[in-house]
C-alpha cells in the first residue's frame, strides 16, 4: 500500500465502519467463539511477500467483527462504557493519520495546546476550580500510577527517586475497600508493597470511615510507618460506590498527606451540576482522574489527570537529557514531564471534536437519560418478586439477583447470568458484593436508547 493507495481504502474502511456502527445492534453483543478459534485462522508466519489489500481487507470482514465482543453495541451493559461517538472517531482518524509523536511542546506544537486548553475546558466543565490544570493519560490505571508515585516522593523528600526504597521505613497508602484494582497495581508497581496499601472498612452508605483513617493513619505513625497518601473512590467499580470527600481531605490535610481521587468511570457525570452533591470538597484535592473514554464519548484511550499544583508530579516523573532539550523549554510545557511514557498520542483532539459536535447539553443529556433511565428499569426488576435489587442506582449502576423461592440466589443469578450472556442480546456481568454473587447493570452507551435499556426486563423475563 503506498500513499496513493491510501484515499481508496481509508474510503472504504470509512464505508465499512459506517455500516458497522449503523447495524452492530443487530448482532449478539457478545461473540459465541471457543478459546483459539481464531488465532487458528491465521498462518503461524507473516507473509514473505506482499499481499493484496483486496484479500487482506476481505480476511479483516470474514474474520474479525464477528468473533468480536461488540462495545460499541447499544444493549452493552457490562463493566463500564467504553465509548466512541462519532465525532471523536473521526477525529482519531485525523490522528491515524498526522501520526505525531507528543512528547514536548517542539514535537507537537498545535496537540501540547490544545491539550491545555482541554483540560481547562473539562475542568470548568466538571465545575472544578480554576486552579486545576492536569495532562491526558492513557488510562486511569497510568494517572494512579503518576499519583502514588507522586506520594511516594513528596513521602521521601524526592529521595526515592536517587536511593530507591532500601532503608526507608514503609510508606503507607490509605483507602476504602471498594477501590479499584489500579490502587493495588500502583502499590506494587510504585515499591510500595501490597500490604501497605490499608483498606479502610466502610460504613453502610460504603464510604470510608473517616474515623477509622484516622486511628489508621496514627497508629502507623506510633509504628514508625510512613502514611503517604489517600486515595479517594468516587464511583466504584463494583457497586458504584462514593466516599465523603470532605471528610476525607479534612483528615488528609491534617497530616499533610497527598490526595487522590478516582473519579474514572463517574466523573463524566459531573459534567451535570446536580450530580456534584456526589463529590463535595472536591476542590481541595490533589489528583483527580476521570476517563472520557468511559462515559462521556471520547473513544479510548482517553483518561483525563487534574492537577491542583503539577509541581510535585513534574519532579517525579519528568526528566530532561541532553537529547530532549529545547530553546523554548520554560516557556512551554512538556507534556512527557507529567506522565509516564515518553512518547504521547494526540489524544486531545477527539476531546475538540467530540464537546464541539455535541454540546455540553448533549453530553449532560446524553447521561441524564442513562440514569433516568437505569432508575426506571431498576424499579421495573424491583416490582418482580423473582429478582432483588441488591444495591440502588448510583447514577447509572445498580445490581441485583435472581432469587426464585426455594433457591440458593448466588447460584441461580450465576445461572441466569450466563444464559443471559449466552444469548447474546443484552451483556451483562457479575461482581461479589457482601457475598453475594450479583449482576451488575450498568447503562453508559453513547447511542442507546430506553428501548435498549427496557430491553433487560425482557430478557429477564424470558430467561426464567
Ligand atoms: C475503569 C476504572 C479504572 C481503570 O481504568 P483504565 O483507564 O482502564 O485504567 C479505575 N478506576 C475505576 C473506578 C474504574 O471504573
């Protein structure tokens, strides 16, 4: 394929992607494919010589859409969204195409600024201070990384860097057990050790306790351990779960302990003023990360890192040698100094295209109807004496059981569940919560509607 090639058959991977997106709600949303099937439709060495585009774009058609799990699918109601509207698919394919390398403001001029000025933009969206400013990650599983780094060395003094953590006495990172598993991969990952990171009971609304941090925090001190910083749940994975802020930086502040706050799938929400009840005193934290590729549209990779003062993440992770210096360095930011890799994609751009084709009120509408709509499905299953709500909505997620009389409700709702899946109109998936086995339902897909959303009732109704 040379470049004159290229108009042909990025016009027809645009036709083909047309039609993908106009008919995936009519497949299973998840394939029906047995573990190797389809690495044993390819050959086992790559071609000597060249082959025909024709034949390798008819193996992609043949092969590939239907052995795969469909996010984009309008009945996808597992995990969390991942999502990709229109327009930041189109604005990826700009991006296909300049291909930039974004590491420093030389390499990547017009991506370094508008990568500035989309932080800005989401954080006045998100109704957060301006003193934020912050940088575009890969994953929210990165910007923890940067963050627990970042309360590792402001522990150290910025010594860990030089001695590493030989001879220090361990670091301590404090949060609820309804945290996602990127808080424990941090602390591995970071030196830190799994066993410092302390998982705080919650109470009944499933928020730290505040109190408990605090016996936790001095009773490592008296232990000569060093607390290094919180990291605060705003929308749990697992059940949706929400810490009190507020009481969190109260306790944060007092022993000067770094904090940061994963907002990654709920922060999108925030983008409607009477969702941020769900994270007051937001404004005095450290760190906050939230995923637009979750919930607001923007297809990953899309994690968005705010920062009340980068100054500390830039001293940890940032590095200059000779080969990187510019004439204009302090004039201009170098995003590779705020992050992890070195090399950086020109992620902001489907941030421009998607707030501007759609509207801040299409986006606020957008997850409006989702939790509008999740609330009247949750209370549709609530009013059928057969399944049991086992936690409420919080905004777009709640889950529940089968629990036909007579029956061990763990093992029916694994039962149904997989039927559920195995027929393939509607993905759902589990998480353990309290010891018991519950589904989780969770709506967030930019094109659905409450038809698709309804449509669980049904399948429930059908499937038992
Ligand atoms: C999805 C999720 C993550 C991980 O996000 P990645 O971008 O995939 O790393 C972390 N925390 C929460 C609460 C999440 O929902």
């Amino acid at each position: 394929m040379e470049i004159i090639d290229y108009k042909k058959w990025s016009n027809r991977a645009t036709e083909w992607g047309a039609d993908y997106l106009q008919n995936v709600g009519k497949k299973p949303v998840r394939p029906n494919i047995t573990p190797g099937s389809i690495a044993s439709l390819l050959p086992s060495n790559p071609p000597e010589d060249a082959e025909d585009p024709e034949v390798i774009f008819k193996d992609f058609e043949n092969i590939v859409p239907d052995a795969m799990t469909h996010w984009q699918h309008p009945r996808f109601f597992a995990y969390f969204p991942s999502n990709a509207s229109v327009a930041s698919i189109i604005a990826e394919q700009l991006v296909n195409t300049v291909a930039a390398q974004c590491m420093l403001w030389q390499t990547s001029p017009a991506a370094t600024e508008i990568e500035q000025v989309m932080v800005q933009w989401l954080r006045s969206a998100l109704g957060l201070p301006e003193h934020f400013t912050g940088t575009i990650h890969d994953a929210a599983t990165t910007a923890t990384l940067s963050a627990v780094l970042t309360m590792r060395e402001l522990a150290l003094g910025h010594n860990g860097l030089q001695e590493g953590l030989f001879q220090q006495s361990p670091l301590r990172i404090y949060a609820s057990a309804q945290t996602h598993s990127s808080i424990d991969k941090a602390v591995r990952i970071s030196g830190i050790g799994q066993k410092n990171l302390i998982k705080i009971e919650t109470n009944d609304n499933f928020e730290m306790r505040a109190d408990l941090l605090e016996q936790a925090i001095l009773s490592d001190i008296a232990n000569n351990l060093k607390p290094a910083g919180i990291i605060i749940c705003i929308g749990g994975t697992s059940i949706g779960a929400f810490d009190d802020v507020k009481s969190i930086i109260k306790i944060a502040k007092k022993y000067r302990l770094y904090t940061h706050v994963d907002a990654a799938w709920a922060g999108s929400a925030m983008i409607c003023p009477e969702y941020r009840t769900l994270w007051n005193g937001i404004e005095d934290a450290d760190s906050i990360v939230f995923n637009p590729h979750k919930w607001l549209g923007a297809q990953a990779d899309c994690s968005v890192q705010f920062l009340s003062d980068p100054t500390a993440q830039i001293n940890t992770l940032g590095l200059r040698p000779d080969y990187l210096q510019t004439l204009e360095q302090d004039e201009v930011t170098n995003f590779n100094e705020w992050t992890i890799p070195l090399g950086r994609r020109f992620r902001a751009l489907k941030l421009w295209f998607l707030l501007r084709a759609y509207g801040l009120n299409g986006l606020r509408n957008m997850i409006r109807n989702h939790i509008k709509w999740v609330e009247d499905l949750e209370e549709k299953i609530n009013s059928n004496p057969k399944f049991k709500v086992i936690t409420n909505s919080r905004l777009a997620l709640f889950t529940f059981q089968y629990a036909p009389v007579g029956e061990d409700a763990n093992e029916a709702t694994e039962v149904l569940l997989k039927k559920i899946n195995n027929d393939g109109t509607i993905y759902l998936t589990q998480t353990m919560h309290e010891d018991q086995f519950v589904i989780r339902m969770t709506a967030g897909q930019f094109y659905c509607t409450r038809e698709d959303i309804m449509t669980v009732y049904d399948v429930l109704e059908n499937l038992t």
